[in-house]
C-alpha cells in the first residue's frame, strides 16, 4: 500500500530506546529524532486522542462518532483492497474523526470562534472609548476565565494540570484579581478609606515593574501566548498575559480619568507626587523584584520540598512505572524545547537523551535550579529594563503592547494553519509509529513517495 511505502523514508535507523536505561542507542537518525520531538507535540498540543477520550463527550458527538464508523465498516466490507490494506485504511479514517470530533467537542466551532473575535474587538472598543474602565472589564472577563480554565485544566488528559495555577504569571493575575475585588467590595460597603494609602501605593508600585515588565515581555517570548478564537484555554492564556499590561497602561497614563470616574474607590495622589523607579527600598524596581521573590521562593519550595518536581515522572527511582497525574509548568516548558537548549548548552546530553526525558518527564533538580536561575534573570531584566521604559514612555509602552497582539495574531494563524495542513500527519506518525518504524528497518528509500510531514 502506498501509505505504507510512503514512510520509508522515516525511522530508517531508529531503535527503541528504554525510559530507564542508562544509555542511549547511537543509531537514531535526525528524521527518527523529529518524529520523536513530533510525538511529544501531539501530546502538549492536546492532540493525542485516544478511542475512550470521547466516552463523557457529549451524546450527539458520540453517536456521531459511532455512525462514521459503521459507515467506514460498511464500506470497507467490498472486495476493493485487499484486507489488511482496508484494515489500514479504516483505522487512519477512524483516527482522523476522532480528533476532529475531539476538536469539536473542546469547542472548534463558529459560534465560539464568534464569541472570541467580537470579545477581542469588544475590549480594543473600551480601551479606545473608556480607558477608566478597562480594568472592571479585566476583573469581570477574570471571572469567566479563570474559573473555565481551571476546569479544562482539571480535566486534561494524559496529566491534570491544576498546578500550572502555580506559575508566575498566574500568581499576578490572582494578586490583581483579589486588590480589585478588595478595592470594589471596601467601596460598597464604604470602608474603602481604611486602606491605607501607603499600603496602596507599595501594591501600585509592585504590579507596575511586573505588569510592564515581565508580563509584557513573556507576550513577546512565549510561543504559546496566541489568539485562538475558538479556544478557551489558549484565549485564556492570551488573557491573562495581555490584559494586565493593558490595565497598568490605562493607570499610568489616563489615572486622571480613572480617579474622575472612580473617586471613592481610587486615590492615585502618589502618581501626581511623583514615583521614582530606580533607588531606594521604596522604589518601583524594588517594590517589584521583592513581589517577585516572594512568588520564586514559595515555587522552589513546592517544587523541591513539596515534591511537585516528581510529580509527572513516569517512573520511580527504582526504574518501576510511577502512573503520574499531575503536570507543572516547569515541565510543560521542559518539553517545548528548553530540556534540548539546557542539555546541549549547559549539561551535555545529546539531543537523542533529551528528547527522552521530554517523553519521560525525567527531568533532575539540576534542571529545574538551570531554569529557575534563567526565569529569574530573565524576569529581573525584563523589570528593570521593559518596566522603566515602559512607565517612562507611552510610545514605547504602545509599541510593546502593538508587538504583543501582533505576535499573538501570528502565532493564531501559524496554529490556525497547523490544524488544516499538518495535524493529521502528525497524530497519525504517532498513532502508526511502530508500523513506520517497521517498514523503514531495512533503510530504504522508495523513490516516488512522499514523506509523511
């Protein structure tokens, strides 16, 4: 069969490699190793379906499911392929619709994707009509957001990953949350004035060099902060990296109108005083990197003393299968590429070796201290270099927020094309893995296939 033969040019030296050995086999080629790093992508990219997954969807996508296949079944009961072609040809089929079918059930649709473009205009609308009340609109949308998120996070497959809550970016988001929430519940029930001002302008102070600094920054290096209409999760990230930076934008430079609009619950008189961003305990840079900290030590200390950097390992130190449940963003970050950069920089492990302990989650304590030290220079520089220009100057602090929804857009499109030009070769080198694997043994290339890409 032609499908067959067209992997013949993949996996032709690849050998099977034991999680727990010690050794790596020398033999594995590029294209093996791509296959490898495509795999774990299915997998991070929440494509990797399997036939149970479906079980709690919803009725009309089961029984959807359920009559594609006997439709396929039907069809392939004539005599046109010889049987283990048609064995082959119904599995790739039944493969196929059920990521789509899954896709659907996550909520691939049109009346999502609608939702998603008419919020995004709906916020650029407020923030060019009533700068005063975008942050309302972030603390309204956070209600929605969050706690969505968190139950798809809950309910992720293969490794829950309620801990990715855990991560910086989502400890700022929940500082942010509660002061609005504490400043709107103190000014309806008129004790708003017992906040101390002092204590108002020290929390001002620490969300500026962190909004304007390392969130505005992570919109630009992070890969997975991306506009997916249609996606919950992915728009949820978007969320939380963008809309803060947004709403310190609108208190840096329209805090006269917010102060207008809001008198009892804002008082911004120190903005009229002056801040000073570098020098001194007092300063926004130090305000910041002291917020920082504090999130950096309780992070270590659950990872290292709370064990949650074992927590997704597929195996126990005595090499016996650990059955894991629960993922962290240390280690989803590990496999989208920093395990190979740390391993060829910094450790000495070959890219084959890396890609192992991607696929295992096998990743030691040097490795978490190399990416803890380079998310905390990142971080800091990002503050006091991002921050100051940031608050300093408003062409600057547009252009960062322009380039962040710029490459958010893109990295939307890129996904956008993924999913109707490649996901479906991807999902299936996986799904037919050992078969590629067998057919490309004897190192031969047919000439006239083309490669599963």
């Amino acid at each position: 069969m032609k499908l067959t033969k067209a992997a013949d040019t993949k996996m032709s030296s690849e050998q099977t490699t034991d999680p727990t050995a010690v050794g790596i086999p020398a033999a594995e080629s590029e294209e093996a190793l791509d296959i490898r790093s495509s795999m774990i992508m299915t997998q991070d990219w929440n494509l990797d379906v399997d036939s149970d997954e479906l079980d709690d969807s919803p009725a009309t996508v089961t029984d959807a499911r359920q009559t594609f296949q006997n439709l396929v079944r039907s069809a392939i009961k004539y005599d046109t392929f010889k049987k283990g072609e048609a064995d082959t040809v119904r599995r790739i089929i039944e493969h196929i619709e059920l990521v789509s079918l899954k896709k659907s059930a996550e909520g691939f649709n049109r009346v999502n994707f609608s939702v998603g473009v008419l919020n995004c205009f709906f916020i650029c609308w407020v923030l060019g009509a009533y700068p005063e009340h975008v942050w309302l609109l972030y603390l309204i949308e956070s209600v929605y957001f969050i706690p969505r998120k968190f139950y798809n996070m809950w309910r992720a497959k293969p490794l829950n990953q309620a801990f990715y809550y855990l991560d910086f970016c989502w400890f700022t988001n929940f500082f942010a949350m509660a002061y609005f929430a504490i400043i709107v519940i103190s000014g309806i029930f008129g004790f708003n004035d017992n906040i101390e001002n002092g204590i108002r302008e020290v929390i001002f102070k620490a969300a500026l060099g962190v909004f304007c600094g390392v969130l505005v920054c992570a919109n630009l290096a992070l890969p997975f902060v991306a506009c997916l209409f249609h996606d919950v999760n992915t728009m949820t990230g978007l969320f939380i990296h963008l809309m803060p930076p947004v709403v310190m934008y609108t208190f840096v430079w329209y805090n006269d109108r917010i102060v207008e609009a809001w008198p009892n619950l804002f008082n911004l008189s120190y903005l009229e005083d002056g801040l000073t961003y570098y020098g001194g305990t007092d300063s926004i840079a130090s305000c910041s990197t002291a917020f920082y900290f504090t999130w950096w030590v309780i992070y270590v200390c659950f990872m290292l003393g709370g064990g949650g950097i074992d927590l997704p390992k597929k195996f126990k130190p005595d090499g016996s299968p650990a059955n894991p449940r629960y993922d962290t963003v240390f280690h989803s970050t590990m496999r989208d590429g920093v395990c190979i950069l740390i391993g060829k920089f910094f450790r000495g492990r070959s890219r084959a070796e890396s890609l192992t302990l991607m696929e295992t989650n096998m990743f030691d304590t040097i490795d978490f201290c190399l990416y803890m030290v380079f998310h905390m220079i990142a971080s800091l520089s990002a503050i006091f270099v991002s921050g100051f220009l940031c608050f300093k100057s408003i062409i600057f602090f547009r252009l960062m927020l322009g380039a962040s929804i710029v490459l958010a857009v893109v990295r939307g499109a890129n996904r956008y094309t993924y999913y109707t030009t490649k996901m479906y070769s991807r999902v299936l080198r996986k799904e037919f893995a050992e078969q590629l694997a067998q057919s490309g043994s004897g190192g031969e290339t047919k000439e006239g296939y083309t490669r599963l890409t």
